[in-house]
C-alpha cells in the first residue's frame, strides 16, 4: 500500500504553451474589430473629386479595446462615398496597389481648409487610429511604440485589410502618429517628426528635396521627377489703415450713447470692436516640379504675386462685444436681482413724518371710500414732492439715479411720441427706456427710479381722467404681456371714470347721489369675485343677487349664456303693471320685430359691457369656479355666478320694452333658441308659430329663473357690473409693489422681440442668407419659449446667445465690405463680385480668389498687406495711413511692383510643401510605388509626414 501511494504524491508541473499572452488578445481584439466594420480586402473607390474632403461628409465610428489594463479606443475615420459594387472583382483586384496608396499622388485635394490632419498630411480617404483612451494617457517609450506597430502590422497581414491604420504615441497636443499600410505585396510606412525648433538648412525647399531623396534610397539613376505643390500662408493682423465702421458710443452724452443716432426707444446695433481680427492669405503653387524653380537660403522664385492660386480665409474675434447682445443681457440680469424698488432706492418714498403719514399711505384707501378725498393731498405733485424730499434726505441731490434731464427725456418720449409710430405700444417703449437706463443712467437703481416715476404718471392719469397713449382701446389682449394688460386694464378703467363723470354731470337731475352708472354703450362690465364670500352665498334668492351692494358675480361672456339651460315660459308673461311703465334705456328700434303679446315694436336696449379681464384675473376666476366642485348646489352656484351680465341685459331689456315676455328676449338675445315653424290655423291660413327651443324649456332653467327675477330697470341705474375704482386701485397696486426683477420678467419678452426686430432690420440691409435662417430660427425658438409664462432661464439665455451670434455676423459683414470697399466700386460687375466673395468669406472656410494677385479681390488684398508693410517698416506715420489708391500709384507699374512685391508681403507665417513621386524600391526590380512627404513650418512648429512605400515581393 505504501509502494502504492508513492507515485500519487508526486506532483508534475505542466507549462501550457498554447494560453494567450495579453498580447495576443490585444491583436486578436484589432482583428475582431476590423472584421465588424468589414474592412478586408481591396475596395478601390471613384476618383477623389476637387475639394471633396471639405465639402463631402466625413463620418467616423469608435470602440474600445484594451491591451492588459491600458484602455484604447480604436476609430474609423472615412469619407462618405457612393458604394461600389464588389462583386467578381476581388481576383482583378489583386495585383492594384491599395486606394490609399493611390490617394497618396492625388493632386486635387491639397491643403484640405477644413478636414483631419491626417487627411491634411497623406491625402487619405479613409483610415483607422488607435489611441489612448483618457486625454491624460500617452504612449511615450519607444519600446511600446514599437509593440503597437508590430501589433498593427500582424493584425493587417492576418485580416488582409488595406485600410491604413495609425497609432497616436507621445502627448496628444504633438498630434504624433505612425501607421502602416499592407496590400498584396506592398508596404507603406507612414512616419512622422516634430521638432520646435527648424534646422536652418530645412527651412527652404532644397533641404527638404534632400531629406526626401535620402529617405526613399532610389537606386534608380537619374531620380524620376519629384512633384512639388508649395503653399505659403500671409497673416494681416493690422487693420488701422481702415477705421471700423462702428463708432464707439459717446457714454457722456444726455440722452444714451450715439450709436447711429441712438435715441431713447430704439435699441443699438453693431460690435464695439472689430469683429475680423485676422486675414490669412494662402498662395499655392499647386503642380511644380524639381528644376522648375529655385527656392534655397539665398534666393526664391516664389513671389506670392506670382502664385497661380490665391484663397482668403479670416479669423473671427471670440466674442467680440456686440452693443444689441449686450443690452439685452444686462437687461436680462436684472431678472435674477431680489431687491425691492424701496430696497434699492432708500426708505419707502410714500412714507413722510409726522401728520403726513395719513395722508399719503392711506391715499388707496381714501380713493376708495364714500367721503370725499382732498384732491391735492393726493396730487401727483404732492406726491412727487414727498418722494423726491426723501430721496434727498436720504442720498442727496446729486445722488439721484435718474438727473432731471434724463427723466423729463424719457417721460416726453414715452407719453408723446406714439403718434408717428402706431404699432408700438407703451409698453414695448417702456422696456426699451428701461433697457437704455439700465446700460447707461444708473443700472439698477435707474431702472427702480424710472419705474417708480412711472407708476406715479400712471396715478396722475387715473386721478386726472387722461388716457394712457400708446395702448390700443378696448379689453386687455391677452396676446400680449401681463403688464400690458394691466396698462390696458388701468386705461378701460379711467375710460369708465370719465364716461361716468361726464354722465354725472349732463344727467345730474336724473340719477341719484349713490348712483355709478351711466347709459350709453361706453359702460362695460368687469369684476374680480371674493371666494369667501362667493361660498357663504350659496342659499340667496335672486332677489338677493340682484340687490346685494357689497356681492355680485358676472358671466365671462355674452355668449356663454346662451349654453345655459331653458325651461317652458311661454304661458308666463311680465306682470299687467308693466305695461303701463315708461321706457327707459332704449338704444334704437330692432328692424320689423314686435312685441308678441301687444305688438309695439321691439327695442333694443342701451346695456353694460362685458367686462374686461387680465388672464390673472381669468385664471382667478376659473381656480374659484372649480373649487365649487360637481355637485348640484355647486353647479347651480357656479350658473348664478356666471349669469350677473344676462341678469343685467334682462332689466335693461325689460325696462325699454314695457309688458314684454321670456320669448322676446331670446328673439333678440339668442335668436337661435326661439323655433319659428308655418302652421295652419283654424281659417285656413299659413301662419308663423314660434316657441322656445327644448333647452330653454328644461325645468329649473336659469333663464326663466333670471327673467322672473329681473326688474325694469335701465342700465344707467343699475350697480354697476364692472367696479372701474376697485379694479384701477388693484392695477396700480400691482404696478407699484413690483420689483425691478419681476418687472424685468414681464418685459423681456417686449426686448427680445424689439431685438429681433432690430436684427431683422439689420439684415435686409446686408441680405445674408444664412442670417435668414437663423432668424427664422430665433423666432421659432422665441414663441415657443416666450408662449407660457416664466420661462426657464437657460431657455432665454440661449435666445439671448443666437441674437448676439447674428449681431456677431452682420457686424464681420460689414466689416468685410468696409475693407474691400464694396460700396466704393463705381463698375456693377465688380461690386456684385465683390459683394458675392465677401458672402463667401462669411459662411465657408476658404475661399479661392478669382484671378489670384490679379483679380479686383487680389488686387485689394495686396493693397492692404502693402498698407500694413508700411506701417511697420516706415517711422512716418502720415505715410503708413495713406489711401490705398495713393498707395497704388506710389508702386508704379506692373513691372514694378512685381519686382518689389516680396517687401510687400511679411514673411510667410507658415510654408506647406507636399513631396510625391513614384519610385522602384528598396531595389531596382522592385514595383515602382508612391512616395509622399509633407512638410509644415512654422514659426514655433516643425513638422515632416513621410509616407514611404517598399516592395515585399521582390525586393
């Protein structure tokens, strides 16, 4: 048993050789990636087209792989391109070079404006990149660069796929990248430097040929011709021999800063500085070989005035400050301030020592009670008085917000100046005042004193009986801001009082002391209910309804009343009284209608008004009809409630048609409720027959309940339905508790829309067609956003964003025209050119300057290099701002200024240079193959891009 065990206890160590090291996974990984996005084998594509890298669509799709606990992420960068058909073509193309390799002679693409700098440097149409995943990661040892390409090079020989495929290494800002490319029997290695520094003997293109025919190791004698495109960029950051066309704004000035003749209600317009900060100039010699010309340290042929090729492109300043976005935004900040008017301006300006108190603090109160107020304890010059005592004890004169100037400016345009303008509203006036005060008189506190002034105004008016200008007649618009409404509201009120004064004093012998009403169809009803006491009438009569001094509801409509409910009243008549009463109230006679009963003609009567509501007070009323809930007495209620105008347009009827029934109301109140039907009587003859229509005939209907209860009364001595004291003491209450914030609120909407209508204006005088689109998107946006009642903030921000980034692009239009002298063009054809190349700057990356230096643009171009070369290099100032046509003629001829046009450039600020050729290599019998080398150099970057192309069949 022991001899036994022996062998069990021996323990054999077994290697297993065919796990996968992290290595392996790692390629595996690369491969199962190219396999899904189906990157095998050779595809080749059309011809690349001319500029189709930037004005084709680029797409790119990610994953992620990882090599141990190192995260990559591995993306397909590739051209949308139609899709060819693949099928028999896999053994035709076996023995074709890669797409890649072929796209690396291409010629129609160089110097890309707008495109991956992998497509700048190689001329790709499509390839893969594998790079760390997090920002902060980098792939800096040599030795891991180079187990990234071994792993690139096994996955691309086990996969067969020709796509390109790129390992970024160092620090991603150096933007480093090596790659390879495999087809059937050929290689291409894609290498790169990056050097901050440029050796001396490379800054010309001579070093660089000599880099290049070292690199390629051609044993081929002579070396077949190296294709050469040069492009060489000319930076203009000086501007100053052209003014900007905007004027700064005269900040001192009495009435707002002059920004094109700024005036109080009308916005500005334009950037405070020039919204172009730099002109880059590219010339490109797009098809030179060597020999052709000579570029070394000593001299150059490459004069950019010769160039075949000129293209324009402009920087545009970040965030250039814009006049229009900026009102609108310190407008809008306003929005988020919680202080008070009282707060931000002192103590109270209604509060005074002492006796006065009474009479100033209790004023709303006084107005509203039987007792006679003394008028000139409640003047607006007392009240501007006192305000204007405390504000100097508190602060002093010369502390005011708002000078005497200023006020007495904006009060003449808000109050007289609607006449030329009837579109606008006082409103929309009054939000620009306060725009303007806020940017330049006193910021918030401005905005506090204005308003404060205004409420003010807005009692003197009430207390006065005159009209507030610039409001529509008639209800509020609930289309329009709550504060407009309250103005509307306020207006409809004074309308009322005056109407009612002037009543009292042509009918002072026919009404009573207690009287408010007035006849005539200027009276009009409106009333806010008190909840409480709506629940605790519930049981009242109608009787009770009618007479009551301190209770009354009203429908919400003429018209809602005709939904109601009916009942059978055609037996019942008016009382044999009434008959014998005198007519009151009657407005004129109806057509050929007649009473039914005694055949008088049928008048209609002279009633009260629907009465004009805000949509505050509309929502108040529906929160309180719908807490009266479902039930039968909270219906009956809620019917009662809405009926106080039907009730009144009943006793009006009532006493201008004397012994008149149910169905003659309902003729005339609602003719569609009384059914006329031809009937033969007992003679024989066709005879019109009219009763109720069934609803009106429902039992407990609310209209025969309301006629029973009517009395003969006219409407200029009936309580009044619309309480015009109550309602314009509830609006200048409201007005004068608001705060700048919620002020603020309610006429942003107001700003925004005078801002877009500023814009649009603007623009039809530039009629740029992207600006066009993006209006129309700012209007979308707007009325979505503007429609409910406080929006979010983040929503007004970004309307508030687009307005400015339009203001931004009118502002470079304008620029642009005012450098190239659009407007000074005397020949059509050269303005319209003109105008057309300046529309392209705006909206495309680059733009190719028709007929390079020689063109109209080129010409102008030249000229303000050579304006700013002068500038610089000359002491004389007088000289260096001298005209561009002077300038012209101080360079002479032609031929002249050819030979000193390179002084009139600065030196390039950077020099692109793309190498190609095709060559046998490594050996003489080898396949001839692309070789590409590009080259950047810059004033503090340096950088070579070689692809290198070798034979692996026979070499």
């Amino acid at each position: 048993m022991a001899a036994d065990s022996e062998p069990e206890s021996e323990v054999f160590e077994i290697t297993d050789f065919t796990t996968a090291s992290e290595w392996e996974r790692f390629i595996s990984k690369i491969e199962e990636v190219l396999n899904d996005w189906k990157l095998i084998g050779n595809c080749l594509g059309k011809p690349l087209e001319k500029g189709i890298f930037t004005s084709g669509t680029w797409e790119e799709k990610s994953d992620e792989i990882s090599f141990a606990d190192f995260k990559f992420s591995i993306t397909h960068h590739y051209l949308v391109q139609d899709s060819t058909d693949k099928e028999g073509k896999d053994e035709v193309l076996e023995d074709v070079i890669p797409q890649s390799m072929q796209d690396l002679l291409c010629m129609n693409n160089d110097f890309p404006p707008r495109a991956h700098c992998l497509v700048r440097w190689y001329g790709l149409r499509e390839f893969v990149v594998i790079a760390p995943a997090a920002n902060h990661d980098a792939v800096l040892s040599e030795s891991k660069c180079n187990l990234l390409l071994s792993s690139v090079s096994i996955a691309l020989g086990n996969t067969g796929c020709q796509v390109p495929l790129f390992v970024q290494i160092h620090h991603k800002w150096r933007r480093m990248y090596v790659g390879e490319c495999q087809g059937h029997g050929v290689r291409t290695d894609f290498e790169m430097v990056h050097l901050r520094k440029v050796p001396n003997q490379y800054t010309h293109l001579s070093g660089l040929l000599d880099i290049f025919k070292s690199k390629i190791g051609c044993p081929l004698t002579p070396l077949p011709p190296v294709s050469i495109a040069i492009r060489f960029t000319y930076v203009l950051q000086d501007w100053q021999q052209y003014f900007w066309p905007q004027q700064p704004p005269d900040i001192d000035a009495l009435v707002g800063g002059e920004v094109g003749g700024l005036e109080f209600g009308k916005l500005p317009f334009g950037a405070c500085e020039d919204p172009i900060s730099e002109l880059h100039l590219a010339t490109t010699w797009p098809h030179l070989t060597e020999g052709i010309i000579v570029d070394n340290d000593v001299y150059s042929d490459l004069d950019p005035i010769q160039a075949p090729h000129w293209s324009v492109r402009v920087r545009k300043a970040e965030n250039p400050q814009c006049l229009l976005g900026d009102f609108v935004t310190e407008f809008f900040k306003i929005c988020r301030r919680k202080e008070s008017t009282d707060e931000i301006l002192g103590r109270s300006t209604f509060e005074e020592e002492g006796r006065e108190i009474a009479d100033i603090t209790h004023a709303l109160s006084k107005l509203t009670e039987p007792a006679p107020v003394p008028i000139h304890k409640l003047s607006v010059s007392n009240m501007v008085h006192t305000a204007k005592k405390k504000i100097r004890k508190h602060r002093g004169v010369e502390e005011s917000p708002l000078n005497n100037d200023v006020l007495n400016t904006i009060l003449l345009n808000l109050y007289n100046q609607f006449k030329s303008a009837p579109s606008d509203s006082l409103t929309y006036k009054l939000a620009l005042c306060l725009c303007m005060i806020n940017f330049y008189h006193g910021g918030l506190k401005g905005v506090a004193h204005l308003w404060q002034e205004f409420v003010l105004e807005m009692r003197f008016r009430w207390e006065n009986n005159f009209l507030i200008p610039g409001l529509a007649s008639g209800p509020p618009d609930l289309r329009c801001c709550l504060l407009h409404q309250k103005l509307q509201m306020l207006n409809c009120c004074i309308e009322r009082k005056k109407a009612r004064d002037e009543g009292r004093k042509t009918n002072t012998s026919d009404m009573h002391p207690g009287d408010a009403g007035k006849a005539g169809d200027q009276l009009g009803p409106d009333n806010l209910k008190d909840v409480d006491k709506e629940k605790g009438e519930v049981g009242k009569s109608w009787d009770s309804w009618s007479d009551s001094e301190e209770e009354f509801f009203e429908c919400l409509s003429d018209t809602e009343e005709l939904k109601g409910n009916g009942q059978e009243s055609a037996k019942k008549g008016g009382p044999k009284e009434m008959t014998s009463l005198k007519p009151e109230g009657r407005l004129y006679q109806h057509g050929k209608l007649t009473l039914l009963h005694n055949g008088e003609p049928l008048y209609i009567p002279v009633t009260q008004e629907p009465a004009p509501m805000t949509e505050d007070l509309l929502e108040e009323q529906s929160e309180v009809l719908a807490k009266l809930g479902t039930s039968a007495e909270g219906a009956h209620l809620r019917a009662r409630m809405q009926s106080a105008c039907l009730l009144s347009d009943m006793e009006s009827f009532k006493a201008a048609n004397p012994g008149c029934f149910l169905e003659d109301f309902v003729r005339w109140y609602s003719p569609r409720d009384y059914i006329e039907e031809e009937v033969i009587d007992e003679k024989g003859n066709m005879v019109l027959k009219g009763e109720l229509s069934a609803r009106m005939k429902i039992p407990s209907n609310m209209w025969v309940e309301a006629w029973e209860t009517a009395k003969p009364i006219p409407a200029r001595r009936q309580r009044r339905l619309f309480d015009d004291t109550r309602e314009a003491e509830k609006v200048l209450h409201y007005l004068a508790v608001q705060k700048p914030a919620d002020l603020a609120r309610h006429l942003l909407p107001c700003v925004i829309h005078a801002a877009v209508l500023k814009v649009k204006e603007e623009e039809n005088l530039e009629n740029i067609s992207s600006v066009k689109k993006i209006i129309k998107q700012i209007i979308t946006h707007s009325s979505k956003v503007l429609h409910f009642p406080n929006p979010e903030d983040k929503k007004l921000e970004e309307i508030i964003h687009q307005i400015t980034n339009v203001e931004a692009i009118i502002a470079r239009a304008r620029s642009l025209k005012a450098k190239f002298g659009t407007e000074k063009c005397e020949q059509e054809e050269e303005k319209e050119d003109l105008e057309r190349f300046v529309s392209c700057l705006l909206e495309q990356p680059e733009v190719l300057v028709v007929g390079a230096g020689r063109g109209h643009a080129g010409k102008i171009i030249h000229k303000l290099f050579v304006s700013a070369q002068r500038l610089t290099e000359s002491s004389d100032e007088a000289a260096a701002v001298a005209p561009p046509e002077e300038e012209l003629k101080r360079m002479g001829s032609p031929e002249e200024r050819r030979q000193n046009s390179v002084s009139d450039f600065p030196p390039p600020a950077g020099r692109e240079l793309i190498l190609r050729t095709t060559v046998p290599r490594p050996a003489p019998y080898s396949r001839a193959l692309p070789q590409r080398m590009y080259s950047v150099l810059t004033k503090e970057d340096f950088r070579l891009a070689g692809a290198f192309s070798s034979d692996t069949s026979f070499f």
